[in-house]
C-alpha cells in the first residue's frame, strides 16, 4: 500500500459503489416523487394532532399559572385542561372541515334565490 493513494479497501468500496449505482433500476433523484398523497395525508395528520396537543398544553399551562397566582391548586388547572381539550377538538374540527381549503376560504357565496321574473325567461 502507497502513500500517494488510496488504500485498496477503499478503492475497491468505491468500484463496488460505482457498480451498484449504475446497476440501480430506479434513479435516486426520482425516489419518493410519486408519494405526494401520502405526503399531504401525512402533513394533514401531523397537523391534526399538533393542533390537539398545543391546545391542551396551552390549557393546563394558563390553569397551571392561574393556580400559582391565585393559589387555587389544581382546580384551575383542572378547568384549564378540560377547555384546552375542547379548544383543540374545535381546532380539529375546523381543519378537517376546510381540508384542502386556505384557513380563511369559506367558498362561493350563495346565489339569491329565485324570483318569479327569473322563471319567466
């Protein structure tokens, strides 16, 4: 073994590398590109339970400093907790109900009923 060069193991790893990349059927640039539903339901899950999680933490968080400033322990915390779980159950509720909808996108608004000149037309 040389100086100069690279030992014979590692040059022997790189042809071995060499060999199974090009032998490879499908190419790495094209891996993970047809899983983009998988990839949204993932995002919508992650979300949802985000959305739950912070809503109760921010509950017992806001019970919990109530609690020390008034020096009612554990009842606030207790009522906190309870209204951060139904705060993050609306937030669930809202999410999957403007699924694939901006936050703030309510849709068309309705069309006026029709009237009596409208059906004579």
């Amino acid at each position: 073994m040389s100086e100069n060069g690279p030992p014979d193991d590692l040059k022997s790893l790189g042809e071995r590398l060499s060999k199974a990349r090009r032998d490879r059927k499908v190419p790495a640039e094209d891996v993970g590109a047809g899983n983009g539903g998988f990839n949204a339901a993932l995002g919508v899950g992650l979300r949802i339970g985000m959305e739950l999680v912070v809503a109760v933490v921010c509950g017992l968080g806001v019970g919990w400093l109530i609690d020390q400033g008034l020096g009612t322990r554990p009842w606030a915390m207790i009522g906190f907790l309870f209204l951060g779980f139904a705060a993050g159950l609306v937030n669930v509720y809202r999410v999957m109900n403007n699924l694939g909808m901006a936050a703030t996108y309510r849709g068309p608004a309705p069309s006026a009923p029709a009237t009596k000149e409208d059906e004579e037309d």
